[in-house]
C-alpha cells in the first residue's frame, strides 16, 4: 500500500473538507476514469475516503499530476488566506524600473518597497491637496484684505476732501469777517496772515 503525504498545513476539517469538494467537484468525470468506477462520493466524503482517494490517484501519472495540482492549489490558497490584507499581483516592469525599484529598496523586500512608494505618494498628493486649499484660503483672505485698504483708502479721501470743504468753510467765514472790519483794521490782519503765510 502507498503512503500519500499531504500538506502539513492540511488537517481536515469542516472548511478544509469543503474546499476539497468545491476543487473536485468540476473534475468528477477525471476522478470516474482514474478510480474505474469505484462510486467515490465526492459530496459526502470522509478523511479516510479523502486518504484512500489520494492513495488510488497516485497509481497513475494523470492521478497523481490531479493530486499534486490540488495539493498546489490548497497550499496557494492557505498562503492567500494568511496574507492578512494581501492580495497577490503579477505585473511587467521594465529592466531599468526593476533595477531602479532594486536601488531604491536596497535591503529592504521589493513588495515592503513598492508599498512604501505608493503610501508616500499618496501622502504627497494628499498633502499637495491640503497645501492648495491653503493657498485658496489665502488668495480669499488677500482679497479681503486688499478690498479693505481699497475702502479704507476712500474713506480716507473722503476725509481729506471733507477736511478741504472744511478747510473753505472757515476762509470764507474769514473773509467775510475781514469785510466787516473797518480799513485799519483789514490792514492789520492782511499783515498778521503776511507773516504767518512766511514762516
């Protein structure tokens, strides 16, 4: 009798059973011709059905290129299951972006780099979002402020044309006070504002 050994990983168990019938299942008709007939039931199988089933499978080549596909399948799956949040990708990269992704990693794993670089990326634009938000803010902020002075300005102005009118109000008060006094008088003042007007 063959001994047939199994993944270490591989005890089995209720998800482990029914993982094993979900592959099988679509190979029955493969299954029928390697176990002549034997009435394997698939849907209902134990552990000791599952280790006779293997044993039988390694009899022939075909058997045993099923067994081991399967075996590769369950140990793919149970690395998938353990990734934690992982995902397998398989992509092309240039040979110069390779060995410039190798430069960048130095000793640290490609995969850990290639993370790093994105995360680093993604901050980057996620920090260029909040700089651009920053810099509108501010534009807002510079044109209030600039339309402050600009009023601010006015208003000035408008002081100053006010200090004028004011400035005309009492020169004409002064003159025509000056038409009231007597010559001697007007004479005198002429020459007050004369040496005021010099200094």
């Amino acid at each position: 009798m063959i001994t047939v050994e199994t993944p270490a990983s591989f005890e089995w168990n209720e998800s482990n059973s029914q993982w094993v019938k979900n592959y099988l299942i679509p190979k029955t008709p493969l299954l029928l011709s390697l176990t002549q007939g034997l009435g394997i039931d698939i849907n209902n199988m134990s552990e000791t059905q599952f280790k006779q089933l293997c044993q039988l499978l390694e009899t022939t080549a075909e058997g045993r290129e099923l067994r081991n596909k399967m075996f590769k399948a369950w140990r793919s799956k149970k690395s998938r299951d353990s990734d934690d949040g992982k995902k397998l990708y398989t992509f092309n990269l240039s040979i110069k972006a390779g060995d410039q992704l190798k430069k960048v990693a130095k000793n640290k794993a490609l995969n850990k780099t290639l993370e790093s670089l994105i995360f680093a990326a993604k901050e980057s634009a996620r920090d260029e979002n909040k700089m651009q938000q920053k810099i509108d803010s501010l534009s807002v902020e510079n044109d209030r402020l600039k339309q402050q002075l600009s009023e601010t300005q006015n208003q000035a102005s408008n002081g100053s044309d006010i200090n004028n009118l004011e400035s005309l109000i009492k020169n004409d008060l002064q003159v025509a006070e000056l038409a009231k006094l007597e010559k001697s008088q007007l004479i005198k003042q002429i020459l007050l504002l004369k040496r005021k007007l010099n200094k």
